[in-house]
C-alpha cells in the first residue's frame, strides 16, 4: 500500500505525518482519514483552492489534473508547477510526498 508523507506544517500537521493510503483515493480523503486536518470549504467538489498541495515527491505517478482542477489552481496561493487540489490528486501505486502550503486564499477556516 501507497504511503504518504506529510511534510511539516505549523498548524494542521506539526510533526508531519507518514500515512497508507488505498490507490484510488485521494489524497484530501487519505489525509481526513488520519486526523490531518486540511481545508476543504468546497466539501471536495472541485470549486475552491482551500486543499491545495504540493506533490514534492511521486507527482507523476497520479492521472493529470483536468481543465477545471487546472484553472482553479491558478488562483492558488504559492502555485508550484506540482501544485495540484487534493480533493481531486488521487493516490497511484507510488508513495507520495505532500507540503500543504502555509497559506490558502480562505478568508475564514471552518474546521470541518
């Protein structure tokens, strides 16, 4: 099973975290599974930036970002070219390694 590492991250992931994670979900839900508590103000449907993610390591192994991921990640705080939504960044066979940005365009966070 796939694992994901989780870098630092002051507020929702201190420590960083290693996870499993099943091939076929995402990297949002492998993450909420675990106790990491990223930002989803959209409830995954693909129409905010709250969840975006750097894939620093194992970007390649998951299926392209569509047209709508794409033009939603131009709006995106600290836009990497492996930037990608992780309500739609969905966990392959390869480990990944992920850095939550320090900052989301979200004005208010609503702790889900």
């Amino acid at each position: 099973m796939p694992q994901i590492v989780f870098l630092p991250h002051d507020e929702i992931c201190p420590e960083g975290a290693v996870i499993e994670a099943e091939p076929g979900v995402t990297v949002c839900d492998a993450a909420l599974a675990h106790g990491i508590e990223i930002e989803h103000a959209c409830e995954k449907s693909c129409a905010c930036t709250t969840c975006h993610v750097v894939v620093r390591e194992g970007f390649d192994s998951m299926g392209e970002a569509d047209e709508l991921e794409e033009d939603l990640l131009d709006r995106a705080w600290g836009l990497e070219p492996e930037s990608r939504l992780s309500c739609q960044a969905v966990v392959a066979e390869e480990n990944l390694v992920v850095e939550i940005p320090r900052y989301t365009i979200n004005q208010v966070s609503e702790k889900h």
